[in-house]
C-alpha cells in the first residue's frame, strides 16, 4: 500500500481534528498554571534550605517536576519536559542515594534553575 504525498492528499486520521483541539487546551491549560507551580517550587526551595519540613518539600519539588515533564514536551514545551524530566530522575537518584534534601536540593539547583527560568520565560510567550 503507498501512501500519496501530494499536497492535495486528505491529512492522516486525527489531523485537524479533535486531536490537535485537546492537546491545544491541554497546553492552554499547562501554561496557565505555569506561576502557581514556579511559585510553589520556590517556596519548597526555601522550605528545604531552611529546613522547614524538608523531606516533604523535597517531594513536592519532585512530584512537580514529574507532572511537568509528563505534559511540557508533548503541549510544545520540549525544553521544560527535558529539564524536568532531569530534576525528577536527580532528586530520585539523590533519594536513592540517601542524599539529604539539602545535599539533593545542592545538586539539582542548576538545573532547575534553567527550569525555572524556562518556565518563567514560557509565561511571556
């Protein structure tokens, strides 16, 4: 079976349809919650630097950039996915470990600075 390549051709199952309607207020969706989960992780930051309930703020940080890496890539936000997706398998790998918060929250912080940074950046657009 060969498939027509001309520009006239009908677009594939899904094309133009429902699909492309969801993933747009899926994304529409993702970036309106963008602030409240910048604002969220900052203050689990500070929770761990100040040891106010670290492991717990340490979990959040971690569910968050979980879902974050989940849905980013796939609403038109590959660079947040994949940094992400990186700051969940760090605090993973730092748990895994036996890391402390702090050590772990030491570790990722480069990383999910850029994170945060390409959030923030993705709340201009």
């Amino acid at each position: 079976m060969t498939h027509s390549l001309r520009s006239d051709a009908p677009p594939p199952n899904g094309v133009g349809g429902p699909l492309p309607a969801a993933l747009e207020r899926a994304r529409v969706v993702f970036e309106a919650k963008l602030e409240e989960q910048i604002i969220r992780i900052e203050q689990c930051q500070r929770d761990v630097a100040a040891d106010r309930a670290p492991g717990k703020a340490m979990r959040e940080i971690g569910a968050l950039a979980h879902k974050i890496s989940g849905v980013a890539e796939t609403v038109g936000h590959p660079n947040i996915g994949a940094l992400a997706g990186t700051v969940d398998i760090l605090i993973a790998q730092g748990q895994h470990n036996g890391l402390s918060e702090k050590a772990i929250l030491k570790r990722i912080n480069p990383t999910l600075e850029r994170m945060l940074d390409a959030l923030e950046a993705a709340l201009d657009v």
